[in-house]
C-alpha cells in the first residue's frame, strides 16, 4: 500500500498524529434502528481487536452510540491491551441526554465522565461536541452551557483537545468560527453525492481547524451500492439522488473500479481532509477498507466524476 495513506498528519494544531484513514466505531453500538443490522458482543471485541492490533491509528466513537454501548465495548478490549496502544489516537463525542434531550452543561459534564470511565482512560485526547443541531448555538454558548463546560473540562485535563461534529454546515461553521475547537467533523455531506461541505472545508482551514470527513459512502449506498441498499443519511433515498448513484455505479463498472473504492478516494484525495472516517464493524472491514484505499483509479475517471454536477443539498 502507498505509504501515504498510513503515514501520519499534523491534526491541526493539536500536536497529535493521525492518518488520513480513521476507523469509525458507530455500528459497533449495536444500533439496528441506524444501521439496519445489529453488531453481536463476540463480533464488535473481535472487530477491535482486530483494530487496535492493526495499522490505522486513529479511532473514532461517541458517547451516543448506542448509549455507551460502543464506549463500553472498546473499553473491554483496551484493558486486554493493557491501555490505548502507543501511537493511537481515540476521540469520542459528549452528547445530550438521548432519553430527555437534555443538552444542559451539566449532561455534558455527566456525558464526558461516563466517557472517561466506559474507555478506561486517564483523559480524553479529543472530545467533540456532538451533534449540536439538537440545541442552538446561543444556548450551547451561554455561561454554563455545553461549550463552557467542555472548555472547563479540557482546563481540568480531563479533556486534551476540543471539537465539534454534527449535521447542519452553517451551525458547524459558528462554531469553528469561535475558535474554541481544535477539529471539526461533518456527515454525509462530502460525498460523490453531495459536496455540500466543499466550503466548509475551507472555512475550518481559514481557522485552524483539522477538518474530518465522515461517511464517504453516504452512511452504505455507495458501499453496497444503490440497487442493493437504496438509503442515503439513515433513511430512504430521493429519487433523484438514486438516479445519481445509479449512474456513479454505471460509470464504476465501466471502468472495473469498485463504487467504493471511488467513493472512499473522493474524499482521501482532497487535501483539505485531515481524515476520513471509515465505518467498520467487521474484522475483514479493516483490510477492505485498505485496499479501497489503494485501489487504482485512472485520471480520465476523475474527470468524468468532475462532469457530474454535484448535489448542494
């Protein structure tokens, strides 16, 4: 495999080190009601061991995903490796209160420390404020509110460095603009599909902020591909961007590439993208998604994708 898809990158001004591939660990909180499938105890530990044992260094999780199940589960198995392995980056999300909605400094205090305990970990090395859209801007900043509280947190060492992901651009984009956030993450949004964050990418480069891609497949259509899983964001698809991803699959096949491999180099290729966060719940994940990684992919390929008009919204 070329060297640069696992030699490591400044993630922005933080002083860590991480690759451009980072494995996402959403589905291994057994969320069914997500993903459309479910992830069994014996197949997520023997997918992270798998990972912590591997070459991709940077693992990503949330408190929300399946309440903590996720936490818990990588949690488990760090304690088999005796602790984060040398050289690994773990970031995780603080979240609302997924039965109340609360989005209180307090929840997220409450968040952060059951984060800290389900890991297994002294302090969190990146922590995000997680889907912020579910509150608003003002009352996320307001004294007391999440944002402060994180910022309390990282002043105790309790957290290294912060960041934000979440749906919304223009939310996204206030607060990077604070400059209180060290990364940013978007969703779905940078995609052969849509390329709704081209901009943001921009903006997070203006601030300093290590911008982070999430879902390059469009959360599986452009994996499985759109005939055999028609669903795009977690829900059904349109039809016109069915339509779209019907005609990437025609275009795929052509040329023998596999839509995943197209699907996951679009975003590996652009060089405002720290990082692309990969899903995986399955051992054998972890070498396909390498191999996609590498997969060769003709130049006059990319010029037909670039004929595509992108989807903004």
């Amino acid at each position: 495999m070329p060297d640069r898809f696992l030699s490591l990158r400044p993630l922005g001004n933080t002083g860590l080190m991480v690759p451009f591939l980072c494995v996402g660990l959403a589905a291994l909180g057994n969320m069914p009601e997500t993903f459309g499938y479910g992830v069994s105890e014996e197949e997520a530990l023997a997918c992270l061991r798998e990972v912590f044992a591997g070459p991709i260094t940077f693992i990503d999780t949330a408190a929300s995903y399946g309440n903590g199940e996720s936490e818990r589960r990588i949690g488990q198995v760090l304690r088999e490796f005796g602790g984060l392995p040398p050289g690994f980056v773990l970031a995780t999300k603080a979240d609302r209160d997924l039965v109340t909605g609360d989005f209180s400094g307090e929840q997220i205090r409450r968040s952060v420390e059951r984060s800290v305990r389900l890991l297994g970990v002294e302090a969190l090395q990146l922590c995000y404020l997680h889907d912020p859209e579910y509150t608003t801007f003002e009352a996320a900043m307001a004294p007391g509110g999440p944002v402060e509280v994180l910022c309390q947190l990282q002043a105790e060492g309790v957290i290294h460095f912060l960041g934000v992901a979440g749906g919304p651009l223009d939310l996204l984009t206030r607060f990077v603009e604070t400059g209180l956030f060290a990364a940013a993450i978007s969703h779905n949004r940078y995609t052969l599909l849509n390329q709704e964050a081209d901009t943001f990418w921009d903006i997070c480069a203006q601030h300093g902020v290590a911008a982070l891609n999430a879902a390059p497949y469009g959360s599986g259509i452009l994996a499985k591909g759109p005939n055999v899983y028609p669903r795009y964001m977690y829900s059904d698809v349109s039809q016109e961007t069915l339509a779209r991803a019907q005609a990437l699959a025609a275009l795929a096949e052509r040329y023998q590439i596999p839509l995943a491999a197209l699907a996951l180099q679009f975003s590996l290729r652009d060089p405002r993208i720290v990082s692309t966060i990969v899903g995986i719940s399955k051992p054998e994940r972890l070498t396909q998604s390498l191999a996609l990684a590498q997969y060769p992919i003709p130049n006059e390929l990319w010029q037909e994708i670039d004929a595509f008009a992108p989807q903004q919204s």
